[in-house]
C-alpha cells in the first residue's frame, strides 16, 4: 500500500481526538442531563397546559427509567468508535423534541379528518396503524439520513446508523411516554400510571429504536457502498422495513389486551431477541473490520501485529488499558485509551476510503492519525526507535 510507510507524513500535529473516557463520560452526562433538562424543560410547557405541572413532571420522573435501559445499550455498542457528544445529543433532542411535536401535528391532523368519515374509535386504529408508523419512521429517519449526508467524515457505516437512529429514537420515546404516562395518571390515578409504566417503559422500552434501527442498518449500508443501487435502495429498505414492524406494533396494541398478548409474545419477544444478537453481532463485526483495516499498518511498520490483534478485541483492550494503568499509572492508562481511540478512527477511515466513501481531506485525516498512533504510543510505551 502505498504512501503508509512509517514516517512518510509530514507536517502538522495530531491532537487526535478526546480519548474514549472523556468521551464516554461527555455522551452519558450530555445524553442524561443536558439533553434530558432541555426536554423536560419544553414538555412541561407543552403538556403542562393539558395535564397540569405536577402530573407531568411526575411523568417526566417515570419515563426516564427506559431511557436509562435503552441509552447505555447504544453506548455499548459504539464502544470502539464513539460518536462526538454534540452529535449524540442532538440526535436525542431532535427525536425528543422536533420528529414528536411535528409527528403530533400530522397524527392529530389526520385522525380530525378520519373522524368526519369514521367513528372515533376507528379514526384512532387507523391513524395508529396506518398514519403514524409512516410519519414517525420518517421524522426519526431524517434525522441518521442528515448525519451520513452532511457529516460524513463522521458516519462510518451500519454501526454508526445503528447508534444514531437507536438515540433519536429514545427520545422520540421519552417524550411519548411522557405523554402517555400523564394521561393515564390524569384519566385513572396511579393504578393506570403503574399499568401504564409496565406495559411502555418495561416491557416495550426498545419498541421505538428497534423499529429506526432498521432506517439506521440501511443507511449505514448505503454510506459504505459504492453502488448507487444500494445508496439509494437500502435507506428506502429500511424505512419501509421499520413502518411495516411499527404499523405491526401498533396493530396489536389498538386489537385489546388479547391482541397485544398474543402479538407481544408470538412476534415482539423473537423479534426483541433477534435485535439483541443483531446488535451483539454488530458490534464484533466493527472489531473486526477495524482489525482487517489496521493489517496494512502493521504491515507498513505503524502498528505491530501485536497491537492490531489487541485493537479488534474489546476484551483485549481493556486488558491493554488495565497492563497500561498497572504499569505507568493513569497517565499511561490515558495515553493507551487515546491510542485505541486513534486506531478506531483510522481503520474506519481507511475503511471508508477504500470503499470511495471518504470525504475530502481523508488523506490529511490519515497522516495525523497515524503521527497521533505514534504519539500516544509514547505515552505508555517507549517508541523503539
């Protein structure tokens, strides 16, 4: 491969990025507190009026237990490469905020025009069926869509659709909950709460991300493509895919407690379980791929073979940051989290590249990248030469 050989990149330092404690320190406290107090801040506005201040802050308290199931299980998976934390957390208050209130607009405005040709119960089956999974997946999708499209240098491939369309989903599901956890309380005090509570924030807190999961699978199979068949094909895949699974939802939902029983555990629980290895798979694959991407830096003297086999293992990279820590303290535990940090970026980097998915000023990318390898190693390891 040319142009890798050690030493070959001139000029310019590598700050590299934040290392991946800071950075998964900055996305949990960005996630749970600045994104959850905007939220909460403009639903307490917005239902306040219906509702009544204390009955949604109440519900604001109740539905922040799902959030707290479903936002770590999208840390993990983003552990090899970790997503910048302002992207995140706006990935959350545009499903929190914007993709519910306009979803809101079209869903009532709909149901309002069902009503002059149906009963009431029917306007609402059939906007719950037929009118919100279109709308909702759409709102929730745009968003991953104006990631790969505007942010590239950032959006690696199906991993990065994943975590961005499970965040923006979680927030399209806090605000809902809030919602529908008030309404209960309102209309039947805390039995409907407790009832309520069981049935959307513990037994269905991932319903809304594994339905944009498939939005996000598709998008990221169109950014590490380079058939126009599939840049375009596979976003509309996954759209239609994750309307078709929420139209479903929803259906047993509206059909009664029978209905949703039968629903929830003949196709929502294989369906949950199936997201589950999906994701666990998911994540192997990106250790994989960042290792089958490092292989040609080892093989031009950058990394050692060594190193490459620690950086495609989770496992094995935590037991590199613990030898770092036992052996140079936190300043040498920093500097190998940095390391793992930096090789991530440039194995997906080469990744994209190699697939003419990279974004102009990947070349210059990659040079700093690999003088940030050689930097960071220092920190905990002396370089040899």
């Amino acid at each position: 491969m040319s142009g890798l050989r050690r030493g070959s990149p001139s000029g310019g330092a590598a700050a590299g990025r934040t290392s991946r404690s800071a950075q998964r320190s900055l996305v949990v406290t960005g996630v749970a507190a600045l994104g959850f107090l905007v939220v909460a801040l403009v639903v307490a506005s917005y239902f306040g009026a219906t509702f009544g201040t204390q009955t949604v802050l109440l519900a604001l308290v109740v539905a922040v237990v799902p959030l707290m199931i479903v936002i770590p299980s999208f840390l993990w998976l983003d552990r090899y490469e970790s997503e910048p934390t302002r992207y995140l957390v706006g990935a959350f208050l545009w499903g929190a905020l914007v993709a519910t209130l306009v979803a809101a607009v079209f869903n009532t405005s709909a149901m309002a025009v069902l009503r002059t040709v149906s009963d009431p119960d029917a306007a609402l089956a059939t906007t719950a069926v037929l009118v919100a999974p279109v709308v909702e997946e759409a709102l929730k999708g745009v968003l991953v869509l104006l990631v790969w499209l505007l942010l590239r240098a950032e959006f690696d491939g199906i991993t990065d659709g994943m975590v961005y369309a499970g965040v923006c989903a979680a927030g399209f599901a806090f605000t809902e909950n809030v919602q529908y956890l008030a309404e209960a309380y309102t209309t039947g005090g805390n039995e409907a709460l407790t009832a309520t509570f069981v049935l959307r924030c513990l037994l269905s807190p991932f319903a809304h991300p594994m339905f944009t999961l498939l939005v996000g699978v598709g998008v990221g199979a169109a950014a590490t493509s380079r058939s126009w068949t599939v840049r375009v094909g596979a976003p509309v895949l996954g759209y239609v895919g994750a309307v078709l699974a929420h139209g479903a939802w929803n259906l047993a939902a509206v059909s009664g407690g029978n209905g949703f029983l039968v629903g929830y555990l003949l196709v929502g629980m294989p369906v949950f379980f199936a997201y589950v290895a999906f994701v666990v798979w998911a994540r192997r694959e990106e250790g994989r791929l960042i290792g089958r991407f490092l292989h040609p830096y080892a093989d031009a003297g950058w990394l050692a073979h060594g190193e490459v086999v620690m950086l495609s293992s989770m496992a094995r990279r935590r037991q590199a940051r613990a030898w770092a820590r036992a052996s140079g303290g936190p300043g040498a535990l920093g500097a190998m989290r940095a390391f793992q940090d930096a090789a991530s970026d440039l194995a997906l980097l080469r990744r994209r590249m190699q697939h003419g998915a990279a974004h102009p000023g990947s070349a210059e990318q990659e040079r700093d990248l690999l003088l940030a390898l050689t930097r960071r190693r220092a920190g905990f390891l002396p370089d040899p030469r």
